[in-house]
C-alpha cells in the first residue's frame, strides 16, 4: 500500500517536473523582412485577441469581460486592480481567481492560471491601440519589461512552465474562445518575427533593412542610418 503510493506520487511529480514547458525551442536564425512581417500579422492576431487583451488594459485598472460573440466590457462588481495592478488596495483577484495549474472547467467561474492572478502593466496597454502600435509598444524595452528579442521568447518559454497567463489563454476552458493558433504557433511566429529583426508594419523601409542588418559590423562603415533606426515611433 505505502509503496503503491510513493509510486503514484513519483509519477505525478514527473507529469509537472518543474521548469518543463513541453514546447519544442524554435531556432533563431536570420529571416527577411517580409517573414518577419508576415510572422507579425499572426502575432498581432493573438495580442489583439480579448483573451489577451482583458489584462493588458489602461490605468484605470478596470479588467474587461467578454463571452464570446459579445463586445468586451468592464468586470462585474466594480472591481479595480490599483496600483498594484492585483487589487491589493481594495478587493485581490486572488480572493476569485486563485493560483492552480490544474485545467480551467467550470464556464463562468473566476479563471485560475499557474500565476498570482493580475493585470499587465500600464505601460503594457495594448487596449484601444492598433496592432501596428503594439507592435511597436512590444519591441520597445521601455513597454515591453525592459526585455529584447530574446527574452520576449523565453518569456513564453517560462509562462508555459508555469503555465502562466499565455498559456492559460490558449487553453481557457469552456464557455471562454482561444486566440487564434496553438501556443507552439505563437512562440514560433514570435521567433519568426524576432529574427527577422521585429519589423512592425509602419517602419520606414530602409530603418527596417538595418534593423535586419545584424550581420559582421565594418569599422569602417558609416553608421549615421543606423541610429536613426528607431526614430519617429513616439507620439
Ligand atoms: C469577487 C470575485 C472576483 C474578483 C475579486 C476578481 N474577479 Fe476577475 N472574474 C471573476 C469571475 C467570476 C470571472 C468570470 C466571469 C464570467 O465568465 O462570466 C472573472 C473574469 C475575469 C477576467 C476575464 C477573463 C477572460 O478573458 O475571459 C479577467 C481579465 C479578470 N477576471 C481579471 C481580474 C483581475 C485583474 C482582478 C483583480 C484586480 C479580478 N479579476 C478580481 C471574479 C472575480
Ligand atoms: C491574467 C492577466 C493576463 C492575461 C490574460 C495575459 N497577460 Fe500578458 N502580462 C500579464 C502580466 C501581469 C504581465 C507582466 C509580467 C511579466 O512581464 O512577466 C504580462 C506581460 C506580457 C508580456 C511581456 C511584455 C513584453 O514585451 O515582454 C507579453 C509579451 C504578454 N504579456 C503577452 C500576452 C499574450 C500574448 C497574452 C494572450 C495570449 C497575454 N499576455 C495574456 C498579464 C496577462
């Protein structure tokens, strides 16, 4: 009976060995511009989806609801997320929504992910803005938590071994839609988009080029262009 149970619990502690997040790692490359436009649109697709989209609001801190077919529209019972973006200041989210890695199954009932349950950052904001200004807002390390290529990469990585807020977007349970594609798609397309340099569709062709440029550097080449890769998104 005693060694029934340690086997069982063996076998339970290797179906969620920590740190596993059961996607195969796209290999970064160099990709031309136009994969890595094309890569953006699905991209884009999935930030602008409500699944995504109910977190990554504005800083009134009010998270949004919708059901599928309906216009997304603020949380029931007045709830605010403050400063803390986790309703430390009035009501948690983790009074609701607690933290569990276990599947989603009760429609209508709080969501739960592997992650402390809270909105995205203000400077994440990706309601109201079209998706080329996501685009931007996602490649700059000012709104993006100060992370580059890369890291927006094992970003995904780390949030499905916890199976974070991405993860539980494409597996939200009944009664809730999923963005488009699978969450291997999604670290794909963004690996795709990465490598092509993280174009976005309003970049000005030539800051585009060099921002793929990412070959061996000449000394003695004149460099002028290249500052200016980033120039004219603000505002
Ligand atoms: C009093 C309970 C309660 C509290 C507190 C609460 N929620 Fe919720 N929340 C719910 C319920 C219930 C639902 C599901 C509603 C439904 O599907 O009809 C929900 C749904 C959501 C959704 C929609 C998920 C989706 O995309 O379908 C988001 C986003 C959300 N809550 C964020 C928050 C945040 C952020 C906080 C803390 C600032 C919070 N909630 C606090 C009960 C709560
Ligand atoms: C429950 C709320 C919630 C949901 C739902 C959610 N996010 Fe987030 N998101 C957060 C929080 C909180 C952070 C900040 C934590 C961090 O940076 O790791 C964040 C940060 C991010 C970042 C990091 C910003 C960057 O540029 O590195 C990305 C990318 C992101 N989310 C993508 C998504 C995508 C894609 C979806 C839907 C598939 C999604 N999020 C759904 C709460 C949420």
């Amino acid at each position: 009976m005693k060694r029934l149970a340690l086997a069982l619990s063996l076998l339970a502690s290797t179906a969620v060995a920590e740190g596993e997040h059961g996607l195969d790692v796209p290999q970064l490359g160099t990709l031309p511009k136009e994969d890595g436009l094309a890569a953006w649109d699905r991209v884009a697709a999935v930030v602008t989806h409500p699944r995504c989209l109910n977190c990554h609001v504005d800083e009134a801190g009010v998270p949004l609801w919708s059901e599928v077919g309906e216009e997304p529209r603020p949380h029931g019972m007045h709830i605010v997320a403050g400063e803390s973006r986790m309703g430390i200041e009035t009501l948690p989210c983790q009074t609701c929504h607690v933290t569990s890695d276990m599947p989603n199954t009760v429609p209508h009932a709080a969501p739960h992910s592997g992650m402390d349950w809270q909105l995205a950052p203000v400077e994440m904001q990706w309601t109201g803005k079209r998706p080329d200004e996501v685009c931007t807002i996602l490649r700059n390390p000012e709104t993006n938590g100060g992370r580059g290529g890369e890291a927006l990469i094992e970003h995904i990585l780390h949030d499905a071994s916890e199976r974070g807020f991405i993860t539980w977007s494409f597996d939200p349970g009944p009664g809730r839609s999923a963005p488009p594609g699978s969450l291997q798609d999604h670290l794909d397309d963004t690996a795709a988009w990465v490598a092509a340099g993280m174009p976005c569709p309003t970049d000005p062709a030539e800051a585009v080029e060099d921002a793929t440029d990412t070959g061996a550097v000449d000394p003695d080449a004149d460099t002028e262009t290249g500052a200016d890769a980033d120039s004219g998104e603000e505002g």
